[in-house]
C-alpha cells in the first residue's frame, strides 16, 4: 500500500517569531489612536476655554444656530444698498452675513468684550471696513439713519426697545428681531385674547407686525429658559393721526385694570383729579376763564358718566376692545374738552 502523506505541522518558530510583531504593532496602533483621541480631547477643550462666556445678567444668550442666522438675514429682506442696524451682535454670529449682504453695518454693543470680538473677527476682511461699532447702552444710545434693524434682543430692554423704534424717525423699511417668544406674542394679540395689553395697542396703532418664525431654547449657548420668536415689524406710513402722547395716556389708565369696565376705571378720584387738572392746563393754554372751578370738577365727572353711558361703551371693558374702539373713544373724550395729556 502506498503511505499517504501527513500534512505538515505549522512551524512553530515562524509563529512565535510573528506573534511578538503583531502585538507589538497593535499595541503601537492602539498607543497611536490613545494619542489621537487625547489630542481631540485636547483641542475641544481649548475651543471651549476660548469661547467667552455669556454674561446672562446682560441678557447675552449666543444665537449658535448657522440655519436660523441664515433664515433670520434672508427674512430681513436686505439689499446691497441697505443701511443696517444691529442691536446687540454678541460675538458676529449675525453681524458677518450683515456685512456680506449690506452696503454697511452699524452695532451697537454693551459688553466691551464682545465689541473687540467683532472686530477681531472682521479684522482683515473686505467686510471690516462697512462695519462701524458703537459701544454702550441701545436705550440711551442715539440711533444713526438705518433701513432695516436686526437684533437678537436682550429680552430685558424688549418693551422700551420696541417703543424706541416705534417713534424712530426718520421711517426705517422694517425691523426683524428675536424676542422671547411670550413678549412677541403680546405684540400681535388681540382683543379677548390673555396676552391683549397696552404693549399690544400701541404697537398695533403704530406698525404692521408679523410673526416669522419660532426658535427653540437649544438654538442658543446658553438655553434661556423660554423659547423665542422673530417677528418683522413695518412702521405705518403715514402714521395715524393722532397724539401719540395723549393716546398712551389713556390707553396706559385703562390697561391698569383692563378687565374692569370703563366706569370702574374711569371714575376713580384719582383719575378725575388727573383730568381736571388737565382740564386746567388745557384752559390755561387756551387762555380760557378759569375760574369756575367747582364746576370743572363736576363736569369732568360728568363727561365720564356721559361718555361711558353711551351705549357704544356701556359695560364695556378695555380687555375687549380694538384700535378704532379706542380712537373712537378718545375723539368722544377730546371733543368734549377732556384730554388724558
């Protein structure tokens, strides 16, 4: 019989020469990649020492969304002729996509920190020379000619910023800005509705308001504690003829309790010492006789009972009422001499 070959045994030298290399070469592998990770680790953990902190007492929560800067820039509309106002730019997130579709920017910045972030972050760019920062306080700051304003706005300063733009002149085309998203709700609410106020009528007289859009607390570093808005605002032009001065007054005296009627408000000895010492003044102007003043007491008491006796404002409340109800109520009041300014 022919014997049959036995296979071969592995080389037992081979494979103990070999074994040490692949260990050896994983465990260099393995060292390489450890290295690797720590030196991502590493640099993360620069990138998050240099990123300045926001100073919430300020307000300051960093718009970090590239999508909703995107979406914000393309809903203001801008041309390449455009003036632009931004009010607050943290660190530039918003500013340089300003710049890039703008003739010019002007900032206006409190933290000074954030002032020197964007300028660093123009420095040496085609955009540094359109951009132009103003370092303080927006509500006492006077602001330059613009087209359009953009701002992520400090949510503390929101109402007086809304009222400072609203009496801006001249006429801007639009404002698109972020508010907390409450406060932008109140700016469109309407009669009857919880979220109907003062803030609410007069921004109505004086402008067009839109909601754009919602932005989730997580779009920013850090979260706030409430989502946002952006809401575009359009300046009535011509604006409304009316006294603005005199309007506010009586829209603020009725928005104090505005689910009372207008009789509860109205007739309060506060308040009927308030109009007739405008009464007064408005004699005094008008250089009429001021001497019956028993009488101008009784009749400012009387105009109200009159006036809010009217079946267009019996048991009415300001809670549900619109801006021609208020107009209308306030000619009523003006022609019959009293004045809430």
């Amino acid at each position: 019989m022919p014997k049959t070959k036995r296979p071969r045994r592995s080389d037992p030298s081979a494979a103990s020469s070999s074994a040490p290399y692949s260990l050896s070469a994983r465990a260099a592998s393995q060292s390489s990649s450890t290295a690797n990770n720590n030196n991502n680790i590493a640099s993360k953990s620069a990138a998050s020492a240099n990123l300045i902190a926001p100073n919430t007492s300020l307000g300051q929560h960093f718009l970090k969304n590239p999508a909703v800067v995107t979406a914000i820039v393309a809903k203001a509309a801008i041309k390449p002729t455009d003036s632009v106002l931004e009010i607050g730019p943290g660190t530039g997130n918003m500013t340089v996509p300003l710049l890039q579709q703008s003739k010019h920017v002007v900032a206006i910045e409190y933290d000074t920190r954030m002032v020197r972030e964007v300028l660093k972050r123009v420095e040496g760019t085609s955009e540094e020379r359109k951009l132009k920062i103003i370092q303080g306080d927006a509500i006492k700051t006077r602001f330059p000619f613009f087209d359009v304003c953009v701002a992520n706005v400090p949510y503390q300063i929101s109402s007086a910023l809304v009222f400072k733009l609203l009496s801006h002149r001249p006429m801007f085309r639009c404002a698109v800005m972020m508010f907390q998203e409450e406060f932008a709700l109140r700016l469109t609410a309407r009669p009857g509705e919880a979220l109907y106020c003062r803030l609410s009528v007069n921004t109505q007289l004086l402008a067009k308001v839109d909601q754009l859009m919602k932005v989730g607390r997580n779009n920013f570093r850090p979260p706030p504690k409430v989502e946002s808005r952006v809401v575009r605002i359009e300046l009535r032009n011509p604006p409304p003829p009316v006294n603005f001065t005199e309007w506010d007054g009586m829209i603020r005296l009725l928005f104090n309790r505005k689910n009372k009627t207008l009789r509860s408000v109205l007739l309060t000895k506060s308040t009927i010492k308030l109009l007739d010492e405008n009464i007064r003044t408005q004699r005094a102007l008008n250089s009429s006789n001021n001497s019956m003043m028993d009488d101008e007491e009784k009749m400012s008491e009387q105009i109200i009972e009159e006036v809010v006796a009217m079946e267009q404002w019996k048991d009415k409340r300001a809670s549900k009422l619109d801006l021609d109800d208020f107009l209308a109520l306030l000619a009523e009041f003006n022609k019959r001499g009293v004045h809430f300014a």
